[in-house]
C-alpha cells in the first residue's frame, strides 16, 4: 500500500530550538519524496524535495530508504517557521500521495 | 510570479445540486491535477490530466465527477449531484514537467453542501 504516515498533530517549540518532523512512508518502487508547507491564510508550498538535496529556509530532509522515513529537520527554529507542513511522496505517475501534516508552532 | 487561480473561493451548494468549479493554471503548464482535503484529514488526490485526458484517477473520482479544459486556460472540476460528504477544501494543482516534480497549488475552492 502506498501511504505517508507524519506521527505528530502537532509540535510546539521555543524559538531557537531544534525541530524534526517525523515522515514516514509506504511505496514499493523508489518515490520521490517532498515536504509542502502551508503558511496561515497562504497556498500549500513545495518546500523542498529529496532529489534536490537543498537546504531551503535552513530546513534539511535526509531520505533513510532503510527505515522509509523522510524526516525534516531544522537546527534552529524562527516564528516565521508556524505553519502546517505535509510530507508527501510521488512515483512515475506525478500523483502526490500525502501525510496527515504536522502543525509545527514556534513560540517566542 | 505566476500562480494558480481558483474560483470561487467558497461555494454553498444544496445537496443533489451540480457545481463546477474552475481553476486556471500557470500558462505554460501541461500537467493538471484536482485534490482534496475533507475539514480534518488529509489531502487527497481526485486526478490528473494532460492533453485533454485523464491520465489517472483515484477511487473517490467516480461517475459523479468529471473534468475538462474548456479552452487554453481553464480547468474545471465538476460534480453532477453533490452529496453531503462531498464538503470539502478543493485544490487545483499544475506543473511543466510529468512525474515527480513540483506541483504549484491553487488557493483552494471550499465547498458546503447542505
């Protein structure tokens, strides 16, 4: 079955903390995998993808094929950061299978 | 920066009613894709489109459902009878590229049946 499991409702930090979001994922072929990110009162947003191994807004995802996790991770977390963030993952076809989401609050 | 637009953002509809509801995707975008995410659970794909066909389709996309590209701009999602559970947030999605490549999402179109 292909499904995205994020664990984690919602995750309160103090600003300056470090933050990871839990992904995991079910697929049986090699997908691509994405966090998306939505902002209050704003559209979901790519915030980055595994194949582009890019570290945008300082947030990183490592993909573990071994524990099938995508888990995004951020040194030190900024109020800016408050929004809802979905995992998701995608084969050949393009269609986007998503997580729960997870609301990430960033308290001052 | 070019986005994705979706009208209305809200639409009331009575139950065993059609609606149709539009989007209009970035101009240069070949791939097109509806989702949705029912108040409380997660986002969901309905289905994809290119070249004036459907290229997939989720078990919830059934008979009630249908899409088209009327003209070169447009992309619509039509139910033909709502039903209650059909309330949901509506998302309209386009990309340049097939496969597993950014998705840029409309607004969203929330939709009430009663």
């Amino acid at each position: 079955a292909q499904r995205v499991t994020q664990p984690e409702k919602l995750l309160s930090v103090f600003k300056g903390a470090p933050v990871e979001l839990k992904c995991n994922y079910s697929y049986s072929g090699s997908p691509e995998l994405f966090w998306y990110v939505q902002y209050s009162r704003q559209r979901l947003q790519l915030l980055l993808r595994h194949i582009s191994r890019e570290s945008i807004k300082g947030f990183t995802a490592d993909l573990n094929k071994g524990e099938t996790s995508f888990h995004l991770k951020k040194p030190f977390a900024q109020e800016e950061d408050s929004a809802m963030y979905y995992c998701a993952l995608s084969g050949n076809t393009g269609k986007l299978i998503f997580g729960q989401g997870t609301t990430l609050q960033v308290k001052p | 920066e070019p986005e994705v637009t979706q009208t209305p953002s809200h639409q009331v509809t009575q139950m065993g009613q059609e609606v149709i509801l539009r989007c209009v995707p970035i101009s240069n975008h070949l791939y097109f894709y509806w989702y949705r995410q029912i108040l409380g659970q997660k986002v969901e794909f309905l289905v994809s489109f290119y070249n004036n066909e459907i290229s997939e389709k989720s078990e919830i996309f059934d008979d009630q459902f249908s899409v088209e590209r009327p003209d070169g701009s447009n992309f619509t999602l039509k139910i033909r009878s709502t039903k209650l559970e059909d309330s949901a947030m509506y998302f309209c999605a386009s990309s340049d590229k097939e496969g597993p490549y950014e998705q840029y999402f409309g607004p969203g179109t929330r939709l009430t049946v009663t």
